[in-house]
C-alpha cells in the first residue's frame, strides 16, 4: 500500500497550453504535469527564481491526472498592447514595461484555445524516500495557498475546491478511480446538478482516462491497459529561464462505473 495525496482540478474555463509557436496558443484537453506542479508550487509559495525548490518540486514527486470531463473548446480572439524590444530590459510590471517604452506601442494578435468546464482529479505521491515537502505538508498548502491557484492562466480559478485528501492505496490509478466515483466533488455535483450538461450521455459504464509517467505505468497503472504513449514537453527544467524537457507519458483507458 502507498500513500498519496489526491485533489480537484474542476473549473467552468481552463487553459491547458501546449507548445505554443507565433500567434497560435494551441491548448491541450487535459492539463501538463508542468501546469499540475505549477498550481502546486503555487499554493506552496514558490516563486519561479526559486531554483531549488522548483527543482525540489518536479524530481521529488510522481503524478498522475485522471480526466474526467476534457471540457468544451473555446476558442478565443486576443489582442494586447506590447512594446518594441529592448536589449537587457526587464521591467518589473506591464505597467512599467508600456509607460517605459522605447518607442510607439504596437498590437499583437493571437488566437487562445479554453476548456469549457473541465474536470480532472491529481494523485501525488513522494519518490524514494526523501522529499522536500511531505504530502501533509502538500496538503495543507492546496487547503491554504500562498499564491491564488489557477487552472492555466489567472482568468481561470477553481470552480470547485482543490479538497486535498490523503489517502493509501494501491496505486495512483486504483485511489483516482475510487475518488472519481465517491470524492467530495462527486458527491458536490450529484446534489446540485453541477456540470450535468458536460456529462450528459454518460452511461453507469463509462471509459476514463488516466495519464501517468510511462515509467510508473507498470506500478501504478492498476493493471489497466495502456491507449497509446507520447512525448509531452512538460518536464520543468528552469521556471525562470522556462525551460522544459520531454516526458514519455502513457495514457491507461479505464473501464468501470464513474459513480455519476
């Protein structure tokens, strides 16, 4: 049996960003291990200067995403001020970055994709058997966050609670299962109705999705058949610098009853 400390990711917009090339900001139905220890180190207080815990935070920890609902896409039209490069200019705000501009202000133009009600549950658990922060600690973090957790971008909070809870299972695919079908935010939207519409067609029979390292696939896969692999650059390197590696992620199809 391990231990784990599993949370919430429901929100009604999310932003789930891939690589992102010229105007097009191309976003992914589910969320980036880089953007799941983000919202992490976030509640933790970390700062993106923070090499060493940065670090800390994406070698000490094993995760695994069970996507629930991939919400609907939408696709936004954005336009923002920008001003002309500068060589060794880092202004601390926008604000400073426009008013200290060199020159006349331009307009870029980019195309930004959103999730439209998403639903998706964390599991952690700690690698080896040090780490800078226990799942305790974790969870007293996403119960109190330092910095205003957000699902990719600041315009997109939580819809929902992070609800941390620690539990033991035997893997991170069995303990994601069971809080799927009897977590609190199950139990949530059971009562009110929420997010019925999103899940609307859904038979007691259902197929979910579990994304996990490839190489934890073996432990903490369930037994659960893998879809397919892929090459996710989602490893963080550098916060600061953002930087980021590639990732072999396997996506496990797991078939039982969602409780919903």
């Amino acid at each position: 049996m391990g231990h784990f400390l599993t949370f919430a990711m429901v929100a009604p917009m999310a932003s789930f960003g891939t690589l992102a090339v010229g105007e097009r900001r191309d976003g992914g139905d589910r969320p980036a291990r880089s953007a799941v220890l983000g919202l992490l180190g976030a509640c933790l207080g970390l700062t993106r200067e923070d090499e060493a815990g940065q670090n800390a935070l994406a070698e000490g920890y094993g995760l695994a995403v069970l996507c629930h609902a991939p919400g609907r896409l939408l696709t936004d039209y954005h336009t923002a001020q920008t001003a002309p490069s500068r060589r060794n200019w880092r202004p601390a705000t926008r604000k400073q970055e426009l008013a200290e501009a060199p020159g006349e202000l331009a307009t870029i133009l980019s195309r930004r994709d959103y999730r439209m009600g998403s639903w998706h549950l964390g599991a952690l658990w700690v690698r080896g058997n040090e780490a800078r922060w226990s799942l305790a600690e974790m969870r007293e973090a996403l119960q109190e966050p330092v910095f205003t957790p957000s699902l990719g971008r600041k315009s997109c909070p939580p819809g929902l609670p992070l609800a941390p809870e620690l539990v033991e299972g035997a893997s991170a695919t069995e303990v994601l299962l069971a809080r799927q079908k009897n977590g609190p935010e199950s139990r949530m939207c059971n009562r009110f109705g929420l997010f019925r519409d999103q899940l609307a067609g859904r038979n007691a029979r259902t197929e979910t999705l579990v994304v996990l390292d490839a190489a934890d696939a073996v432990e903490h896969g369930a037994g659960h058949a893998i879809l397919r692999r892929e090459m996710r650059r989602d490893q963080p390197l550098s916060r600061a610098r953002w930087q980021f590696g590639l990732r072999e992620e396997a996506l496990l199809l797991c078939v039982g009853d969602a409780g919903l």
